[in-house]
C-alpha cells in the first residue's frame, strides 16, 4: 500500500476553506450583520488563505500537476522561507486565522473547513513532510532518431520487399505482375 501524502488533502481543504471563508465573510459585510466586524476580517483572511495556498506543492513520488498561474504565488509563498514551508507553521497559522470566524454565523462554515485542514497540516508535519515548490523544468530534447528522419516513402500497408514495384527507369521491368490469376466471368 502506498503512503498518503496528507499535505496534498491539506492543500485542498485549506484552499476551498479560504474560499468559503471569503465567501461568508462578502456576505456578512453585504448584509451588515450584527458583529459584521468578523466578516471582514474573514474576507482579509480568506484572501490571505487563498493566496498561500493556491501553489500546490510538488508530490514525493509521481508526477506533480501545477495549477494554471501557480508560478507568480509560488515565488511569493517560497520568499518567506520556512515560515511557508513548515507545515507546522501552516498548521498553526490556520488555526489561528479560524478562531475570528466562529463568531458570526456567516463565516463558521469556513471557520469549521480551515480548522479542518489545521488538524490535517498538524498530522503532514508529524509524518515529516514539508512544502516543496513545483518549478518549470527545462525541457530537454533527445535528438531525433534516424528513421524518424526518413519516413516511409509509400503509404501503408506496405507490400514485402520481393512484391514491391521497381523504379519507373524502364517501362518493361516495372511493370507489376500479379500472381494471382485475374478472371472476367
């Protein structure tokens, strides 16, 4: 069985929570609620949360799959070093940023999914893993094999090497026979 990489759920879950989070806090603020002060804060907070974790980070083993933009956010979240790539920190620092949102009704579904992803950072961190940037490789090109160079000459299918025709030089020894006896009934 293979190992799960919980930093990738993680990712996810801190991701879409951003989102909710962002999306509670526009409502709040938009409809003036009592304590309209935490949606706010929720809309600063699911904007931060959405831009660190918008990079995905590369995968152990297999390929990694970028997401479209990912570069301009994974400069920025590699700047600060160990503070973004310690999942303990992220850990932390999302249950922290949740705590505000438990106290407006339009904001604790974001606040429930970001401490979600909290726990799931917390158990990432303890298995060793870290956050490991996916930068653009330079592809290398093979050089191109002979045959390639020379393609067929005639479509497929291609008859054996003994029925093909000869080279048009002379009309009497390029003429194609036909072993097989052809009939009109």
């Amino acid at each position: 069985m293979g190992k799960i990489e919980w930093a990738m759920w993680a990712n996810e879950q801190a991701l879409a929570s951003g989102l909710i989070l962002l999306t509670g806090g526009i409502v709040g603020v938009a409809g003036q609620f009592r304590g309209w002060e935490f949606a706010a804060y929720a809309v600063a907070a699911g904007v931060f949360v959405c831009l660190l974790e918008y990079p995905r980070s590369k995968r152990a083993k297999g390929t990694s799959v970028e997401r479209t933009g990912q570069y301009c956010f994974t400069v920025c979240v590699k700047a600060f070093g160990p503070l973004t790539r310690n999942y303990y920190v992220r850990a932390f620092l999302h249950a922290a940023i949740c705590v505000p949102g438990g106290f407006m009704l339009a904001t604790v579904l974001g606040c429930v999914c970001l401490g979600i992803a909290s726990l799931i950072y917390l158990a990432a961190a303890i298995r060793g893993e870290h956050w490991e940037p996916i930068l653009p490789r330079k592809d290398v090109r093979k050089p191109v094999a002979e045959s390639i160079k020379n393609p067929p000459q005639n479509p497929p299918p291609r008859p054996p090497p003994e029925m093909r025709r000869k080279p048009a030089k002379e009309l009497e020894s390029s003429a194609y026979d036909n072993p097989i006896a052809v009939t009109d009934e």
